[in-house]
C-alpha cells in the first residue's frame, strides 16, 4: 500500500541580496514526504539543508527571495499569506530547532511557551485544560516531575531537558509533519541517543511524517526510512536507506560514507573528501561537486547534470549508471 505523500517540495530555491551581489543558497531541491516516514537530510555544513526547510517553513528573514512549489495538504505554502501560514506552522506543520536554548524566551517559563503555542491554535482551550495538556506532552516527551518542571525557566533544564522540552512544543498542536533540524546538535552521544529515540517513537506511535536534518551518518543509518543527499544547494541523491548505504550511486555520497569511522576497518588515517563545498559567491560551472571528485569528465566541468533513476536511486552525476573506465580500473 502506498503512503499518503505529506509534503511535496518541487525546484524550490533560495537567494540572497547582498551588498555584493545575489547568491543562490539553495538550487531547485525536490523531495517527497510521506505519512509515517522519517525522511533524513543529509550533508555537510553550508550544503543549505537548513535554509531549504526553513524556506519551506517560511521562516527566513526578507532578505531570502524564496520560489518552487511546496505543497502540504493541497496547500502551496509558499503561496499562502502570512496569516494562512500562521494557521499551518506550528499547528499541523511544526518544527523543532537546532538550538533550544536560542529558541525559547529566557525570562518565560517553559510550560507558559509550550501553553501559548497551544493557545495560538485552539483559543477556545481554559486555563485548566491547557496546563493537563502541558504536563500530557512533558509526559509524553519523558520529562520527569512533568508538572513542577512547567513552572521552570530554560536555564534551569539541562540540555537534553531543554531538547525534550522543544520537542514537546513541537508537538502541542498534533502535527502532521514535523521538521527537525539538527536536534541532537552539542548534545553528548548518550543523550543524542535518548532525544532520537524519542523522536522515533513518536513519530510511529503518532504516525506522523518526520523530515530530520543531519549531517550524522549514523544517525540516518539509525533513524531513517528515505535520504536526500544535499550538496552545495541541490540534493544530489535519493534513495531508501538500505539501497543508499548498500549502493551509493553519487561519488558525493560514496565519499560521505567512506569518511565514517568503521570498527572493522582500523587505520591511522580516514579517507576524506579532498578540497572543500564552493562558496555561494563562486559556485563552478556545470556539476558543483566536480572540482572534488574522483570520477570528473570534461563534461562536468560545463553540463550540470539533472536528477535520473539509477535502479532504485535518483542521483544527479553523468555518471551514476555508467562511471569512466578509469575509475572502474582503480
């Protein structure tokens, strides 16, 4: 049975005015979201996976020029005003932020934030049902003493707490679709563990569709049904989580992968991906990955290549059926 597609992002892009000049973040992304999955994002610092969901969210600052087509329910989000927007984010769309401890007011109580997202969306909620619904969704998102713990201010939860507690926020209103960017970032690997556990149990327990933004391998290899590779932009690669770690069909993906630390595999150094993502200012001609990979051609230096099937695997590279002989003799 095929699930119900959430949300559908098609040639969305994002540019920036400058003093100098007008850059281009993100480069005509598509993907698909759909009921019950947990879509990962995934690539390297600058490859504009942020700015891409924060555009769909319609959360960037004015000086972002932002088009495409992002459709949520048969709605065009990029279309609606910004008090339609309103109705949606936070209520059946929500997000969760990279950085809690930024996101919430700091001279608010936790529980007073979490309670004016759900008043936002249902006014006609009294005091005593709102504070139940908070301490359900504490609860919820395993926050111990849920009820005292409302009456806190973010300085006073930990990290990990402050996490939950965003998480909870997120899910006030019971969203359809829930956007997390980079949730476990300056977290310790033990509570990394317990805030994607968390994720991953509400997300089957809700049935919701999940889009997490990362730059963990093991996190997506952990957590994911579907991945988008991004790079400089644009995602480069699509693919099942099985099929992309079993057959990485994008020399961007492959390099990904072969930079993850394997216990199996001990060396004094691990492989890396020479050289480093173009600036926005001085994106190359053709194939933006070109200047590092292993499988260059001259016609990667000026035909940008577009998005085709390689088995079960979108991949935008000249190459992702047919790789240069060269290559296949190393």
């Amino acid at each position: 049975m095929t699930r119900q597609v959430l949300l559908d992002v098609r040639d969305l892009r994002v540019s920036f005015k400058t003093g100098v000049g007008t850059f281009e973040a993100v480069s005509g992304v598509t993907f698909q979201l759909r009921r019950g999955e947990v879509l990962s994002v995934v690539g390297e610092s600058g490859s504009g996976k942020s700015v891409a969901l924060k555009a769909v969210m319609r959360l960037l600052p004015e000086t972002a020029k932002t088009s495409g087509f992002v459709e949520f329910d048969g709605l065009d989000l990029l279309a609606l005003s910004e008090r339609e927007m309103r109705r949606v984010r936070g209520g059946r769309v929500a997000m969760i932020f990279q950085d809690p401890l930024t996101a919430f007011n700091p001279v608010k109580r936790i529980g007073d934030q979490v309670a004016e997202m759900i008043r936002l969306h249902n006014r006609d909620i009294d005091g005593t049902q709102l504070r139940k619904r908070c301490v359900e969704l504490f609860e919820l998102v395993a926050i111990p003493d849920a009820e005292r713990r409302l009456d806190r201010y973010p300085h006073e939860f930990s990290g990990g707490m402050r996490q939950r507690a965003m998480i909870a926020m997120a899910l006030a209103n019971n969203p359809e679709v829930l956007v997390a960017d980079e949730p476990t970032t300056a977290l310790d690997v033990t509570v990394q563990a317990q805030i994607l556990d968390v994720l991953r149990g509400l997300q089957r327990d809700l049935n919701i569709g999940l889009v997490l933004v990362t730059h963990d391998l093991g996190v997506v290899a952990n957590i994911a049904d579907r991945v988008a590779v991004m790079y400089a932009g644009r995602v480069v690669e699509t693919a099942s989580v099985d099929d992309l770690f079993a057959d990485p069909r994008h020399p961007y993906t492959r390099g990904l992968i072969a930079s993850v630390p394997r216990i199996d595999q001990p060396g004094d150094r691990l492989p890396s991906i020479p050289g480093s993502p173009p600036a926005l200012a001085d994106r190359p001609p053709g194939c933006a990955f070109a200047p590092r990979c292993v499988m260059v051609q001259e016609i990667c230096h000026t035909d940008s290549p577009e998005p085709r099937a390689s088995g079960r695997t979108v991949s935008a590279c000249h190459f992702a059926t047919d790789p240069p002989l060269e290559t296949i003799a190393e």
